[in-house]
C-alpha cells in the first residue's frame, strides 16, 4: 500500500474525530496535533505542515457546516480538502500521442519505470516505441530490450554507439509511425556539465513534449533541490516518484517536488511491470484517509479481467442479488489477477479499519485453498450449495486434499459472503453509489 505509515495515522487522527460524542475546541486542537506529527513523521517540510495544520484548524474553529452535513462530516472534508491542496499537482499524465524524455541520476529506477510508462501507453491503445539512449550504464540497452519484449512494444537502440542524440535522431525516425515515443536517458552521481550537454543534445534533437524526472521518493525533501536543478537544466516538466509503497519518506518527496515548477505525474507503488499510477490528489488522499478508490478498483478490474469469460454476467447476477459458489469461485481468481491482495483491499472503502485485523499472507493461503477445495466440486453442487451434505463434505475433502472442517469453513465462508451480498443489494443507496462507479447502470433493471 502507498505510504503505508502516514494513511493509518491520519485514519487514526480521522477516528478521533468520527469517536468523539461532540465537535469542541478541545477536540480539533488534538486532531490537529495527531495531524501534525503524522505529517512530520512522514518526513513532510515542518513549515509546510504548520501552514497546513493552522489552516485546517482556523475553518474547523470558524467555518460552519453546511446543509446536509454534521459537523464531524465537515472537520473531516475540512481535512481532505487542505491534505489534497498540499499535494496536489496540475493536470497528471496527459494520455495522448507524444513524446516523452526520461531523465534522472543513477538508481532513481529511471529505465523500469520507462518500461512501466510504456505499458500505461500500450494497455490504453496507444503504439509505443522505446530509444535506448543510455550510451554509459552496461546492458542498459539489453535491459530496456526485456522490458520493451515483456509489455509488448518495440524498442530501438545502437549498443556500442557513444553518440546519444544521433541515436535518438536514428530512432525518432524509425519511430515515425508510433503515437508515443519515449526515449530512456543516461545517469550520473550527480548532475554533471557533460550529462547537462548531452540532455540537452538529446532535447534539441527529440523536441519531446514531456520531459520526465524519475526520482526515488525515498531521498525525502532532497527531492525538492534534484527537481530544481533537473528543471534548469533541461526543462523539466513532470516528475515520477518510484518506490510510493511504504516508503517512509514519500511524503517528503512529494511536497518537496509540488514546490517546485514541475507536477506529479505518477507514482510507482510496486515492483510488478503494472505498479505505475496517474497521479490524481483527490484519489490519493482519497485513499490515505481509508475512504478507498473505487474508481482506481474498477480501472484495475476492467484492464485485468477483459478477457475474462462470463465476469460481467457474474457482475449482473451479484447486482440482482444471486450468489452462488461459482459466482464466488471466479470471484477469487479475478482478485488474484488484479494483484496483491493488501493493495486490491486498500482500494475498497472502509477496509482499512480491518487493516489491524486482516493477515493478508494467511488470507491468500486461505483463498488458495478454498480454489482447491471448488475445484473438487461438481458444477451442479457450485450452483446449488445445499446439495453438499456430510457425504458430499468427506468426498470433495478427499479430493481436494483438505479436512472435513476447511471444506465447512469455506461453505460457512460462502453464507456469510451471500448474506453481506444480499444485504449490500438491499440498501438502495449503496446500490447506486456502486452502479455509479460501474457506468452508470440503469437500477430498474435490476429489480
């Protein structure tokens, strides 16, 4: 999960105000204080957080709620709101037809994410073509060559070639049909005269829209200071942070960068070749204070499981309130391709108050083994559970290689999983909010 320490303090500050019997003075100078040092923890500048703390506790004191909300509901969007102010950039990854340089200083993780980058292009329909421009690091063209093979685009290159800027000039030209050209640069130790000289040879050659600065979001404000001498340099225009995934110091990188001229463009948040994410702050926010991303859920699960046989008529069929085994049994193996089950949940919201409570590695083993256990089913007792009686039990636990009591587990597992469906399905609010996020679904039809 993203900045994994700062989301349960601010949950935790969040919770203070949701417990509390009333909104007083007393109240909101203790949620301030609980903000503060969650923030400072984070590595987030202390000028910075004082501005923002004073901020939320000046309209908090004096701003009174509006129609429809309680005062605790305001405290709390008071909160989103100032917390999305502090991080939030201009317009994100623009998706387009473009060109894009990549620049960054050595181990920043600036040749994976231009793999990551491209596959965010390719997946959204876009033909991308990636240059090899890194002309100093070993088998940095061999390296960009197994990325460029394993998301499935093409990648030009001239290794043993100490001329940067006419390899980019060699590839711009072999790249002229695709849409998006992203151009993977060399690094240094430090911002040094010849890279500034070389970056520059490359910009004048590539006239690329974006140019990208890939830091690590573990040198904490230091970002601030390598993103101004970046943008000096070449003209930065955005700015990627690898390593967002409890990283102690994230927090710090990304105020630090937001002072700067150059925006937030994405987040990396895992070493799988999908851990890149469009920066949005609403959503961000969104999701450090446990209210979830549904929207973030449902573009995971539209990528992941389009060619999945029969997901969306398991989806009709869960919204007109049939659940079967089988439903849950597709149910298990579509969260399995969609990730690790710890950043599947943080996306759902109000999961992170089971955060305490959840042992993500053993619920993955538990799920696994449920999987053996369906497997070990016929279709017609998936369909109909209550065929499976203390015969039926012994049967599919001998031939799933489990106990009589983890097959029991799972049915009961099942109940309680129909009966939350059904409940969910009941409560026509929470109806809509989900069809909402679905597209918009028209409700009667569901009826």
């Amino acid at each position: 999960m993203v900045l994994e320490g700062l989301g349960k303090s601010l949950r935790n500050a969040v919770a203070r105000v949701t417990g509390a019997t009333s909104v007083d003075d007393q109240l909101i100078k203790d949620v301030v204080k609980d903000l503060q040092r969650a923030l400072l923890q984070a590595d987030i500048n202390v000028q910075l957080v004082l501005e923002l703390t004073k901020k939320i506790e000046t309209r908090a004191s004096q701003e009174k709620p509006p129609a429809g909300k309680s005062p605790k509901e305001h405290v709390i969007n008071i909160i989103y709101q100032e917390l999305v102010n502090l991080v939030k950039s201009d317009e994100g990854l623009r998706m387009g037809p473009q060109t894009i340089m990549m620049v960054g200083l050595y181990g920043q993780g600036k040749t994976t994410t231009t793999g990551k980058l491209a596959h965010l292009f390719n997946k959204k329909g876009f033909k991308v073509g990636l240059i090899a421009a890194d002309i100093y690091r070993p088998a940095a063209y061999e390296q960009l060559s197994q990325l460029g093979e394993k998301v499935g685009v093409d990648v030009y290159g001239e290794p043993g070639k100490k001329n940067a800027a006419e390899i980019v000039k060699n590839g711009m030209q072999h790249f002229k049909d695709k849409k998006v050209v992203i151009i993977d640069t060399s690094g240094r130790h430090a911002l040094e005269a010849d890279l500034i000289k070389e970056l520059q040879d490359i910009s004048a050659v590539a006239k690329p829209e974006e140019r990208f600065l890939v830091l690590d979001s573990q040198v904490g404000q230091q970002a601030g200071p390598q993103a101004e001498a970046f943008h000096k340099a070449v003209g930065v225009t955005g700015v990627i942070l690898t390593k967002m995934d409890g990283s102690a110091k994230g927090g710090g990188a990304i105020s630090a960068v937001n002072k700067t001229s150059a925006r937030i463009v994405c987040i990396g948040t895992g070493e799988h070749i999908r851990d890149l994410e469009p920066f949005d702050a609403n959503r961000f926010i969104s999701r450090l204070l446990g209210m979830g991303d549904l929207s973030a859920l449902m573009e995971i699960a539209k990528e992941e499981l389009q060619n999945e046989d029969g997901m969306e008529e398991i989806s009709s069929r869960m919204m007109s309130g049939k659940f079967t085994l089988n439903d849950m049994y597709h149910q298990m193996l579509a969260i399995n391709k969609m990730g690790p089950l710890q950043k599947v949940m943080s996306l759902i919201p109000g999961m992170s108050k089971m955060e305490d409570k959840i042992n993500y590695e053993e619920t993955q083993a538990r799920l696994l083994k449920y999987r053996y256990i369906m497997d070990s089913m016929t279709l017609e007792e998936k369909e109909d559970p209550s065929l499976i009686k203390s015969s039926r039990v012994q049967r599919i636990a001998g031939g799933s290689g489990t106990s009589v009591q983890d097959v029991r587990e799972l049915l009961k597992q099942y109940n309680q999983s129909k009966k939350t469906v059904k409940t969910f399905m009941g409560n026509r609010k929470m109806r809509k909010q989900m069809m909402k996020q679905m597209g918009g679904a028209d409700l009667d039809s569901l009826e």
